[in-house]
C-alpha cells in the first residue's frame, strides 16, 4: 500500500500542474493545438489512475482548457469523481469544473443528486457552501425539485455564511420549480430581517427579482421594506429597494407621497458617502467608477414621482439644483430633466439664472446644447406659463445667442419670434434688443461653423421688419441689415432680410413724409437702390426672386419722389394689417361642409394589389387616421376624451390659456361669451421683480431705472399721469398684493394674443365648463375607469375630501375603512354621477371578492354591468391585502337632483386569513347632497346680468348670524365646498354662480354684514335652490 | 447577471462564468462575438451597450476587459460598481492584481467571483467578508496541500 502511494507520487512527480500547463501553452504559441492534444491524452492517462490528487489535478487542468474552448463533456464522470472527494481541496475544484462545464443537457447530472445532498448537510459550512455554489451555476428542475428541501432547512443555518448562500440560491431554485415558492416565502421573508446583513440583503435581492416578475403579489411587503430603506445603511441593498418601490409605484399610487422623504435623505447623505468613496478609493483606478449609482437613481426616482406628486418634489429644488453641479454628466442631465417639472413662477428667474451660469462653465458642445434646450423648454412650458417677465426671458434668449458652436440657433430664433408676436406689450423691447443684435450681426455670424447661431438673425430682421414703428432708429437697423456682410448668410436668411429691408423701408418713408423730410426720404430710396442689387446677385433663388421685384419697385418709388408724389400711404399699406399666429389645430376646427362626404372615393378606388408604399408618406399617414377615425369612432373618442382630460388639467393650472367659451350652449344658446376671443387682459398677480438678477447688465439697468423712474413718478404723481412708453402703468386693484412689491408696478402688462382660430370653428366639447382654480383636481390618471363610464365624460372632481358629510359610512367593523370619496357630476351626461370610494384594509385579513350594493331608490340607481339584476351587487375591480388601500368608482344614474337623497347599501367581502375565509358584510349610507350634483363652471358678469334679467328664475334666500371669518375666506368656502365660481365681487358682496349637471343655473348674491352673512339666490329650480340653500346654511354655520 | 467574461485585449478568455446553463457551443458563439464587439470599441466609447435583448456592461482594466450581460431592467450602473468590486478583491488577495495572476491561479480567482456572486446576484457587499471566506477555504486546503508537502518532503528523501 505504501509502496502504491510512493509510487503514485513518483509517478506524479512528472505530471504537469495547471501552472506548468499554462506556461507550455505560452511557450507553444506556434503550435499551440499540438501541444494541447498532447495535453489531452496525458490528462486522460491521469484520469485513469487511482489517485484522487492525481484527478483532481487532472480536472483542474481540464477546467483550463475548457476556458480556451475545448470541448471536456468527455471528462464529465471524472469531475463527479472529484466532486465526491472527502477532501476540501479537490471538492473544490470538482465542483468549479462542474459549474463550468455542466449544463441542462449533461446527462451525468443526475448522479450528482445525493452527492450534492451530502455535501449540502456536511459539518463543514465551506464543503456545504461550495456546494450550494457549484449548485447556482446548474441547477435543473429535477435537481431543484429533489433539493428544494434541504436547502430550505439551510435557509436557517446557524451559520449566517450558508444562509445567505442558501437564501440567494433559492431564487434560482424558485425559477426552475416554481412550486417550491410557496413553502418557501415565509421562511424568505423571516430572513428580511436577519440579524446578519448579508442575509438581509441576499433575501431584499431575491425579493425584489422575484417582485420584478410580479409585483402585484409583493405589495403586501411594501411596509416591511419602507423600514429597512430609512434604517438600512448598505448601498446595495438600499438600490435594490429602490428598484422594488420602482416596480411597487404603479400599483399602489399612495407609496411615492411617502417615498420622497426617506429618497432626499439618501440624496443628502450620499455627497457624503461620494467624498468618502472617492477619498478612499484605489488611487490607480479612473475616478469615474467611484460614481456610485444612488445619486442617478435617486434622481431617476424622483422623475418619476414628479409626474404623480409633482407638490412633493418641488419641495426639494435646492437639492436638485445641487446636483447640478455633481462632476457626473449623467446626473447632471438627470436633474435636468427635474428641473423641468420643478419650476414655478417664483423660482423661475433663479434656476434660469443657474442654468445659465452653467452653460458658461459647461465644457463640450452636447452638453451646452442639452443645457440650451432645457432653458428654453423650461421657460416656454405650458404657454409660458412661468414667465412673469418677458423683458427678463428677451434678454435671456439674447443672451443665449452669444454661445458658440450651439446647433439650436433655430429654437431660439422660433421662441424669439413666437414672444413677440404674442406678447403685444414686448414688443417694444423686444425690438430695441433685436436690432442690436442685427448691429452686431457680425459677431453672430463671423465665421461659417457657428452658422447654427445665425438663425437668431432670422428672427431679429423678422421683428424689426414687422414692428418697424417700435425701432428707435430704423435708419441704422436698415443699414446694418444692408451690409455687404449679410450675403454670407444662408439663403432663407437673406430672403428674410430683404422682404424685412422693404418694411423697414416703408415704414420709414413713412416718417420722413410726416415730417416733411423728402430729401431724406429720397436719400432713403436712394440706398435702397444702391445696396439691394447685391442681393440680387444671389446665388440663393429666393433672395435673388425678392430682391429683384423689390428692386424694381423702388426703382418706381423713386420715380415718383423725383416728382415729389407722396408715396409712403401706399408703401405701407404693402404691409398692413398685422400677422398673427395661426393654432397647429385651427384647421380640424373648421368644420366640413355640408354634403362634403370626405370618404367618398372621387375616383374608382385602386385594386388591392396597388402598394400603397407608392404614395408619399405623409399622405398616406393622414388618409390612415381620417379613416381610423371614421371606422373606429369608439376607440377614437376615448383617445380625444383622455387628451382633453389631460389637456384640461394643463389648462386649469395655466392663466394665460383662453378658454374658449366659458358658457353653457347645451341648452341656453344664447348665453354670450365666445366674443370674447381672442384677445384677454392679463392681470398678473404675482409682480415682475428680478431680485439681484445679473442676467444681462443691460437688463438690470434697465429694471433700475425702471424702478427709478416709478419713484420719481410716484413723487409727483399728480404732475404727469402717465408714462410714455405704458411703462410703470399702474396696476389694476383687486389683485391680490404681495408683501415687499406693493410699490413694484410690473414691467409691462402682457397680453397674450391666442393662436388665430377660424372664425366658425367649433367649440371643443367640454370645454364650457372650465374648472376654477378651487376646484382640486384629483389626479386622473390614478383613478381607475368604470367600465361604465362614457369615454366622452369629462370629468370634474366636484368635491374632494372634507366635504362636510356628503357621505355616512356606517364603520361598525374594523376591517374596512371607506375613507375618501367624492361625488363626480359630468356635464355631458346630465343624469349622471360618478361616486369614488377609498377602501382601506385595515385588518390582517386579505380581502377579495368585493361587492358594492345599494338599495336603489325611484330616483338614484346604481348603474350596473349590463344583464344583472337589480339586486345583484356591483364588484370592486380589484382586491385588498392587509393595510393596502384602493380607489373604486361607481356611477349612479339620477332622475330628479332638485332633492338631496340618501341610499342603503352594503359591502360585502371575504376576509381571508390564517384561520381561514369568513364572508362579511359592511353596511353604509350613501348621502347625495344636492351640492354634490353642481359643476363649478365660471360665467362671465354679463351673461350673468342676462341670466338675471331674463326673469325665469326663481328666488330664495338665507341668512346665518354669528360670522367672524373674512370675506374673501368665506367665498372660497362656498367655492370650494358648494362648487360655485365667483363672478363678480364688489367690497363685501359677490356674485356667484354655478350650474348643475341638468343644466340648472344658479346664481347666489352674498353679502356680508357686520356679523352676518345674507346670501339670495336664484336658480330655474325652486326646490333645488331651497336645498341648495339649506346646505350652504349648515356649511357657514361652521364658519 | 447572465454571465461575467474577462478576456485580454488580444482577446483571449481569461475567465468565464455562466449563471445561466446554455450548452457549450452556445457558450463558445456568444464569447467569440462579445469579444468581438467589445474590442472593436475605442478607449472614449460608453461602456454599455445592447446587444441582442441584453445590455453588455464592460469596463477595461489595463490589459484585461471585465465584461457583464444584464438584463434589460437590471441597472448599468450597479453592474459597473460590481466588476469594480470584484476587481478590488482580486486586487486585495492577489496583492496588486495582473493578468498573469489571474491566469495562473484562475481557478483562484473563480473561487473569489463564488464568494461574491452567487447565481448572477451579489452575494456578499462586504470586501473583508468574502476575503475572509476564502481564506478560510483556503486554509482549509492547506489541510491537502499538506499532503503535497509530504510528497515534497518524499521527493526529496532518497530511497
């Protein structure tokens, strides 16, 4: 026996080891195949012998070159050989070539079962964690299924080492015998909170991959990881939860309110973490892989969030505008892309002011072009809705064309122009601005690679050529426009340029005749005629189109001055009239005529074999979707009704949105209001000051001598009333005023000229009833549709939580709360309302099969699914795990609203827990107020006064003693409680009005006294006013 | 993670490992392109990229490519942060890791990924804790390397 061994070491002695192999493949680099087959035989010699050190030796080579790409399935036996070796050392190293080389079709593998087993329940925790290992990389369902077992029982291992091995394995065991998930999880979700980290976070990594597959069923332990998120302090973990809430969100729309606290809190501790990372990071590797991921991912989340809880991010911008600064480009555009959403008129001026200092600084162009966009997308959002100063955004956007090398010359150009055509009062400025960058035309467009930027000039000979009577001198402005320089400019410049040099022209004619100035008028003509044949001679055919035909008209305008006939009326008049915007929509406004059937083939339609590929695309886009539209009107209509819904939202948040009829025409046609259109007087609350703005020099000067100039004013008000320029115009009273700036008077009063519509355009449905800024609205998007709700329904949240007592829930049991819950009206159904019902779960039970039922009255009928009867219930379209709440919304159709109603019902409910399933029920009372049938829809003072006077309305009033609080609170109140839009308000009286969803009007004339409060109404009804009344009665009671 | 591949610049694998079973031609085809593609990439370039219905996450170490398949929820950066973790423990075991290192002792350096990966996820965030392990398997080897010391021992005694 000794001799044997002795003999096998000697034997060994000339075998070669994995470094002696190595080293001989290095050495046969020409002959590398040889020397490896060569190899090959002496490994399967090795394999032969007795001597498991010998094998072993044997394999580990055989792993090596498995790496370089032969082919060792051969070996497959020996391996398991080595695997059942007593010895560590070779167990190792059977079971690494096994990971490497065993996979599904490996017919061996069974074998290897109760080897693994064994190993599994070794005393030695490193023979059974190798195991597990070698298990990870293959195991196969038979495996998994035969293993399961046992490595559940390690899942409690003493040693936190196996446990953690055992935990993540067993998601790999999950995936391939899914049965075993099920037996498993409790166990799983015990080990979320081991005491040893690395089982922690082996279990929060196994979770959140199995809740990536299928979040719905995980929602339970959302609680359970909000805790280890704002305790735990590992990174990854913390990432990994992150990205389970990330998958979580979506169906539970109440986690991102709580989520964005403990989110800033990783944001603020991480730029500790980074400087620590970074400091004590190995030196010889690049600093970019010390970014650690949290902060992007933080940012990322908080994107998301933005679109649901926008409120609860803005909170947070110093934050965000900090990571603005982060070395990392990647988080930088990130935070970029917050800011978006985080702007607000107040932080505007500030984040713009912090964006542009970084442009200054940014290095590379795509970043600077990214920074550029954002600006301009950030400043122009929703119809400039942030802006407060356009004088400021004008200097801004100049400012911007004095970057180099920027490709987004032509947003700029378009913002530029789109402001001042928009914003009347800008003009002027914009004007003065524009012609100094024409001045300057030649620092823009110096060399040709920045020809980006020169689209600026585009729009600056636009506006100076349009609004030519704001210039202050149009003879420079049209010299600087004639220069020689200028026909190094793109074409579609230079064409823009020469048509502007006429209205320049004209409209200094103009002046020069007024002032009885011909000589200067002919001298005028006379560099008209001398510049414009360089133009002419453009290569450019639309520059060289214009500039001859103008060339010959001036040549004729010189003609008649020479017999001094006056010619500027005429000249102008070239160009009257003023140019406005045209709405990407008017053309879908203009209805088709009649007996124009748009389907109707003119021609015989084409055989199907003709490729419709033949036709240009974009028809070919646009016949698709007339057609789509005609076929398919269901479909189409809930796309419109979802756009409206979303753009209503927009508009309701935006003043500068016109809205475009804010009278009912259903039944009352004659109600007045479209007149209205197009043009509205801004009156902007919130004052024009730019605190410490040095956004350009010139601006600041600017606004202090504005500021300047209202403080001498106000010093001799009475000597000059008002100013020249409309500058310093006194605002007008009513508004409210804010603290420092009641003697700021804004730079300008803006108004914002709407896109031209066709004059008989069709109203857009829905939108005659605009919700006033009390009306909250409930994030739509987060409510789940009825399936009986039309598509077409707009829907108007009429009330919201703390309604006084619109609803009773009877809350005898403890397991289900009804929280919330609001009674919608639509105006376009006008028997309907949508009730929306909060359900929390507030027991440990899981709750399913929902069912609402009410004991329908003649009145008010719970509208159920089509072919159920009236007593069957209608189901909740979702279920409840224990402490998760949902949203439900149920319709009811309503004959008569002129009376309040109460209606029985009842939930009923499985509760499932351990113990098993009870059936339970849960009786509530559902209280219609008459309130709640009323849709805030504003009414313009004299639609109102004909309301009034038409004389077919009914009267009633009321009175409530004991009143303290303000007026203005008070009419918020009725506002925000009874849905009513205040139409006028003269000191301590307002008129209100309302409509519900029949079509009723009502209007209301508070007064309020010394201590008192008189309210006298009106409404076609009589009944539902008197009830009206009576509600209103109980909600000022409580003022 | 569906596999992790380190490769030299020459392209030659230095070591490969498969979390999920694929047969070994498939194994062999999916390396020879990612090689591929990954070398033909310059030095400036992003260091994701989509490849089929994966993301291919690599980073360069002086002469060797460290080079991950994630799926396509799974994040870019995080992976990054995990071939930089397991190149700081290689750099702690083997003393300021090169790629002869991992060459000679690579089944050294797959008994490190093990410890720190298992099944294609992070097993173990703490670097003093998979050091640990693997010096005590290690040690534990030192129980069979004993007997290599003996045959030491007996190759040198004559007989």
């Amino acid at each position: 026996m000794a001799l044997k061994m002795v003999k096998g070491s000697i034997d060994r002695m000339f075998d070669k080891n994995l470094q002696d192999l190595v080293r001989g493949i290095r050495n046969h680099k020409e002959d590398e195949a040889k020397y490896i087959s060569q190899c090959i035989d002496e490994i399967k010699q090795e394999l032969k012998q007795d001597n498991i050190a010998v094998k072993a030796n044997a394999v580990c080579k055989l792993t090596y070159l498995q790496m370089l790409g032969y082919d060792i399935s051969w070996a497959a036996f020996n391996i398991i050989e080595v695997m059942s070796a007593s010895k560590f050392t070779f167990k190792r190293i059977g079971y690494l070539a096994a990971s490497q080389c065993f996979h599904e079709g490996t017919d061996v593998i069974m074998l290897t079962t109760n080897q693994i087993r064994k190993d599994l329940s070794s005393p030695s925790q490193y023979d059974t964690g190798v195991a597990l290992t070698g298990l990870s990389c293959f195991v196969t369902p038979d495996l998994a299924r035969d293993l399961a077992n046992d490595i559940m029982t390690l899942m409690s291992h003493t040693k936190p080492y196996i446990r953690k091995k055992a935990v993540l394995i067993m998601y790999k065991v999950f995936l391939k015998y899914p049965e075993s998930l099920r037996p498993a999880f409790p166990r799983l979700k015990e080990k979320l909170e081991d005491p040893d980290p690395g089982v922690q976070s082996a279990a929060v990594n196994v979770i959140c991959e199995l809740a990536r597959r299928n979040p719905k069923n995980y929602l339970s332990l959302a609680p359970l990881f909000f805790k280890l998120m704002t305790s735990s302090t590992n990174n990854w973990v913390l990432i990994k939860i992150i990205k389970l809430f990330g998958a979580l969100t979506p169906l539970e729309p109440r986690l991102g309110k709580k989520l964005i606290e403990p989110l800033t809190n990783l944001i603020h501790r991480f730029s500790v973490s980074v400087l620590i990372s970074l400091s004590s990071g190995m030196p010889n590797h690049s600093a970019s892989i010390q970014v650690c991921p949290l902060k992007y991912l933080g940012l990322l989340a908080m994107s998301k969030i933005l679109r649901t809880h926008p409120k609860s991010v803005q909170a947070h911008k110093d934050l965000v505008l900090q990571c603005l600064d982060d070395k990392d480009e990647s988080i930088r555009l990130r935070a970029l892309d917050l800011l978006y959403g985080m702007v607000s008129k107040k932080n505007l001026v500030e984040i713009v002011k912090k964006l542009m200092s970084h442009v200054d600084k940014a290095e590379g162009t795509t970043y600077r072009d990214e920074l550029l966009t954002k600006i301009i997308d950030i400043c122009s959002q929703c119809n400039y809705q942030h802006i407060t100063n356009f004088q400021w955004y004008i200097s801004v956007l100049v400012e911007l064309t004095r970057l180099e090398g920027t490709r987004h010359g032509h947003l700029i150009a378009a913002q530029m122009l789109d402001v001042a055509i928009r914003v009347k009062a800008i003009r002027k400025f914009a004007v003065s601005q524009m012609s100094a960058l024409l001045d300057s035309a030649h620092l823009v467009a110096s060399s040709t690679q920045r020809n980006g930027i020169c689209e600026v000039l585009y729009a600056a000979a636009w506006i100076c050529g349009e609004f030519s009577e704001h210039l202050q001198e149009p003879h420079q402005t049209l010299e600087a426009m004639l220069r020689p320089k200028v026909t190094t400019l793109p074409g579609h410049i230079q064409a823009v340029y020469v048509q502007n040099v006429v209205k320049l022209y004209a409209s200094i004619l103009q002046q020069k005749e007024q002032a009885a100035e011909p000589e200067a008028a002919q001298e005028v003509t006379q560099l008209m005629v001398d510049r414009l044949p360089q133009f002419v001679q453009s290569a450019d055919l639309e520059v060289q189109e214009r500039a001859s035909c103008i060339l010959q008209l001036v040549k004729h305008i010189q003609k008649l001055q020479a017999k001094d006939v006056p010619v500027a009326e005429e000249v102008s008049a070239l160009f009257a009239g003023e140019l406005n915007p045209v709405a990407p929509k008017a053309q879908k406004k203009v209805p088709v005529p009649e007996g124009l059937d748009l389907d109707a083939w003119i021609n015989e339609p084409p055989s199907d074999s003709e490729s419709e590929d033949e036709k240009p695309k974009a028809i070919f886009h646009d016949e698709e979707q007339r057609q789509a539209k005609q076929r398919q009107p269901e479909a189409d209509e809930e796309e419109l009704a979802r756009r409206r819904e979303a753009r209503k939202q927009e508009q309701a948040n935006n003043p500068f949105y016109i809205k475009s009829s804010p009278s009912p025409q259903k039944r009352y046609q004659d109600v007045p209001g479209v007149e209205h259109i197009p043009v509205v007087q801004i009156d902007l609350s919130v004052p024009l000051k730019v605190p410490g703005m040095p956004m350009s020099d010139q601006y600041v000067k600017l606004e202090e001598e504005r500021r300047h100039r209202q403080r001498l004013e106000r010093d001799k008000k009475r000597k000059k009333k008002k100013d020249k320029d409309k500058k310093g115009k006194p605002r007008r009273h009513g508004s409210l005023h804010t603290e420092s700036d009641d003697d700021l008077a804004p730079a300008q009063q803006v108004d914002i000229v709407t896109e031209e519509m066709p004059e008989n355009a069709l109203p857009t449905r829905g939108s005659p009833c605009s919700p006033s800024p009390h009306v909250l609205q409930v994030p739509v998007s987060t409510l789940c549709d009825p399936p009986t709700l039309p598509p077409e329904a707009v829907r108007l949240c009429t009330s919201v939580t703390g309604t006084p007592e619109p609803l009773v829930w009877g809350q005898a049991n403890p397991d289900l709360a009804l929280q919330t819950y609001d009674i919608q009206g639509s105006l376009q159904k006008d028997s309907q309302v949508t009730v929306s019902v909060v359900l929390e779960n507030q027991s440990s039970s899981f709750l399913k099969n929902m069912e609402l039922n009410v004991l329908d009255s003649l009145n008010t009928k719970l509208a159920r699914p089509e072919g159920s009867s009236v007593h069957d219930g209608v189901p909740v379209p979702f279920q409840l795990p224990p402490g998760i709440s949902n949203e439900a919304q149920f319709v009811f159709t309503i004959q008569s609203i002129v009376m309040a109603q109460k209606l029985k019902g009842t939930l009923s409910f499985i509760a499932k827990n351990d113990e098993g399933s009870t059936h339970e029920k849960l009786d509530f009372k559902l209280h219609f107020s008459c309130t709640s049938y009323l849709v805030t829809t504003p009414c313009y003072s004299d639609a109102f006064a004909k309301l009034l006077e038409s004389g077919d309305l009914s009267m009633s009033s009321i009175k409530v003693d004991g009143i303290s609080m303000s007026f203005q609170n008070l009419l918020a109140k009725i506002c925000f409680h009874h849905h009513f839009s205040v139409v006028e308000r003269v000191d301590s009286c307002a008129s209100m009005y309302s409509r519900s969803i029949q079509g009723h009007h009502v209007c209301l004339l508070v007064k309020k006294g010394e201590k008192s409060v008189s309210v006298d109404g009106k409404c076609s009804d009589s009944t539902l006013l008197s009830n009206l009344l009576e509600e209103m009665k109980a909600t000022l009671a409580k003022c | 993670m569906q596999f992790m591949l380190l490769f030299s610049r020459q392209g030659k694998l230095r070591l490969q490992k498969w979390y999920v079973p694929l047969s070994d031609k498939e194994k062999k085809k999916i390396t020879r392109e990612l090689v591929q593609t990954v070398l033909a990439r310059k030095p400036k370039m992003c260091s994701f990229l989509e490849w089929r219905d994966l993301k291919i996450v690599y980073k360069r170490y002086a002469s060797l490519y460290f080079c991950c398949a994630i799926e396509d929820q799974d994040n870019e950066l995080i992976t990054l942060e995990i071939i930089h973790r397991y190149v700081e423990l290689l750099d702690k075991y083997f003393g300021s890791v090169c790629e002869l290192d991992i060459i000679f002792n690579f089944e050294k350096a797959y008994f490190i990924l093990d410890e720190f990966l298992l099944g294609g996820e992070v097993q173990e965030t703490s670097k003093k804790n998979v050091l640990k392990a693997i010096e005590q398997a290690d040690l534990l080897q030192e129980g069979g390397a004993e007997a290599e010391g003996e045959r030491e021992s007996l190759k040198q005694t004559p007989y």
